[in-house]
C-alpha cells in the first residue's frame, strides 16, 4: 500500500511543500532498520545486501520485502521468518505482560501485592531439570519459539515460587538466549544516529542521538535558509540538517580535504532514503573556498553546525564573519579542552549573546509500578556542544 505523505511548514512567511512517497512496506532500493530482542540493531538495504550473519544465524533478506514496518518476527535455525502475532497492547518483543502487570491492576491498594518472595533462592545451578543437551534435543525436534520458553520455565523447579515480576525477568532473559525476535523498522536520523552510535561511537565521532537533538536545536536549523555544516560523524549532523530543514532552504558542506570526498563519508544521508530532489540542495564546499572565496562573493549563512575534533578557535575566527546577525553558531567536539578555546574566543569578542559550552548528560530509566530506577548500563558520555547567537 502506498500513501502520499505531505510536510507543510511555514519559513519566513511562506509555505513551503514537499512531497514524497512513502510506503508502510519494505521496498528492495530502500535502507531499514532491524532492531532483535537483545537491543542489537542492524541498517540493512535488500538491493546491496542478499544475506547478513546475525547471532550465528544467516538471513536471507529477500523475505523482508514487502514486509509491513513496525512488523515482528521470529528466526529460526534454518533461517526462516514467522510473523509474531499478539494480542493487543502487548509487546510482541517482550515477555507477554512484562511492562504491565495486568493481575497488580484490578488489586486495590490495602491488598497486598506480592505475598511471594526470593530469600530462599540461591544461585547454584540445581533449579533446571533441563540439561543443555536436552534442551538442544528439544530444538532438534522442533521445539523452537516461545515454546521452548515455557519448556525451560516448566522445568524450573524454583519458577513457581518466584515473585511475578522474578518471573518475567526470567522469561525475558531466556527469550534474549533461546529466540531471536526482531523489528522492522523505517530508518529516521534519530535511530540512524543510536545505530550507528552503538555499533562504534567512533564512526560518528561520539555525537549521542540525544546530544544530536540539542545540536538541531540550538541551531535552530528549522527555521533557517541558508545554512553551513562541517561534519565528521558519517553524515549524522548533515543528514539531521538536511531532515530538520525547510525543503527550500539552502545547506552548504563545508570539508578540509584536498578534494571533495566519496559520499560513502557521509553514509547516513543515504540511509534516510531521501528524495534526489532533497540530497540535492546539498552544495559540498572547501573550507579555504568558504572563508576565502575563488572569485566568487562570500556566502552568508543563518545557521552554522560543527562536529569536529580539531582546534576550533582558528576555525571560528573565519566562520565568524559568514555567520549573519541572529544567526546561530553550534559546535560539537567529544574533547572539552578544544571547545574551551572556542568559548574564550566567543566571549572575548562580544559579538555573541547566550555563549555556552554544554556537557549533556544522559541515562535511561526503568518506568514500572513500585519498581521505577536508573538502568544500570548506559552511555556516560557524548561530548560537549558550544552553542552561540550573533547579535553584530
């Protein structure tokens, strides 16, 4: 089924309209998403790529097109697909239940909620009936999904005394081992940029998906029409840019090196299945053309984005001049002390207003009645963002 998806945003006044065609299906030429049971994600394009190694596992992604997105499904040894279909408001990429305990609901508060308890447990190993090799016997027979699940857990001498939610923590955490479920999901920059961050933060220059939104937003790149981006996170801040931006509005790349480079440096703009049209507007500059110009007028720009490990200090001082008053100046570095230079620079000049050099802090949380805490595992850091309004 295909549906035609409109964007309507007024910039200055005027409407500006894109349209684009957009399926709720796989389509071979598009890239997606795979994100499985254990938080491990894959960008995968059916056209480039026949099969992928997943979890010792071989998949053949020709039986991914025309697949809904948002769709799950189960893998099973021989690499074969098999919709996982749930009842509604349950997670199929959960243990059924596992964020809403439906039996806690209908209790009122003076009754008691868990009458159960695991003093008496004890971790050594003499709970489960099942040996390993009688649980690959199992499979070998064709035991495989979620009954191979409640195979372990009947099996479990020790399940039926746990508490309700010990119960669930050990079904999820036998469903992560035993079955390889999975998501198909349509690519945008935010999962594009986790994606990527998490499979090696190195590769977009440690920029979090959440530090990507403050950059966008302080940048204040909706708004903007012409707009300037140096980036060295594999197209992160420019795909952002690009996905945030009017349609109408103008974006330059900025680079240093000798020539323009392979747009494989900036592999994310592919993965959001733009338009031509769109990847387009993208004009690639060098920085000495940019600041010194080769017989052309200088170009001016409202809006300035940054993602760079170098000293910026110097790269500032030749920016400044491009930027037009109100416009905004937004730097990202993963090394303090190179912004701290910047920030000197900036204050001492006076032809900036809200001058801040930015440390963002990130940690997810579990959300669940009577048993709401911080994650233990989580991505301490994601750099600092040097952020600036030009008044002059």
């Amino acid at each position: 089924m295909c549906i035609r998806d409109r964007y309507q945003r007024r910039v200055h006044g005027e409407r500006d309209l894109i349209v684009m065609d957009i399926t709720d299906t796989v389509r071979e030429e598009e890239y997606f998403v795979l994100i499985d049971n254990r938080g491990e994600r894959r960008i995968v394009n059916i056209k480039n790529t026949k099969t992928i190694k997943w979890r010792k596992k071989l998949i053949k992604l020709d039986q991914l097109k025309g697949k809904r997105y948002d769709s799950v499904y189960d893998l099973d040894k021989e690499g074969n697909l098999a919709e996982v279909v749930t009842k509604e408001g349950v997670d199929p990429m959960g243990v059924p239940d596992l964020s809403d305990d439906n039996e806690e609901e209908g209790k009122s508060e003076e009754e008691p909620e868990e009458t159960r308890d695991n003093r008496n447990f004890f971790a050594e190993n003499k709970a489960q009936k099942l040996t390993n090799e009688e649980i690959k016997g199992l499979k070998a027979k064709g035991v495989e999904g979620e009954n191979i699940i409640q195979e372990i857990a009947k099996n479990n001498q020790n399940f039926e005394a746990k508490t309700s939610f010990s119960q669930r923590k050990y079904l999820k955490k036998k469903m992560q081992r035993h079955l390889h479920r999975f998501r198909i999901v349509r690519t945008s920059i935010a999962n594009i940029a986790e994606t990527l961050f998490v499979d090696d933060a190195s590769s977009v220059n440690f920029l979090r998906w959440d530090s990507l939104g403050v950059v966008l937003h302080k940048s204040n790149v909706a708004l903007s029409r012409e707009i300037l981006v140096i980036d060295n996170a594999s197209g992160v801040l420019l795909g952002g840019a690009l996905s945030r931006s009017s349609p109408t509005a103008n974006l330059t790349c900025g680079y240093f090196d000798d020539k323009k480079p392979a747009i494989n440096k900036y592999r994310a703009l592919n993965f959001l299945n733009l338009p031509r049209s769109q990847t387009e507007r993208v004009k690639f500059v060098s920085f000495e053309a940019l600041c010194y110009g080769e017989g052309e007028p200088q170009p001016r720009f409202d809006s300035v984005m940054i993602s760079t490990d170098f000293e910026v200090s110097k790269v500032i001082s030749k920016i400044v001049p491009l930027i037009l008053p109100s416009g905004s100046l937004v730097v990202y570095s993963p090394f303090l002390e190179v912004l701290g230079e910047g920030f000197d620079y900036l204050t001492k000049e006076k032809r900036f207003v809200f001058v801040m050099l930015n440390d963002i802090f990130m940690r997810e949380l579990q959300v669940l009645k009577l048993r709401t805490h911080p994650l233990m595992n989580m991505h301490a850091f994601s750099g600092f963002i040097l952020s600036g309004i030009k008044v002059v």
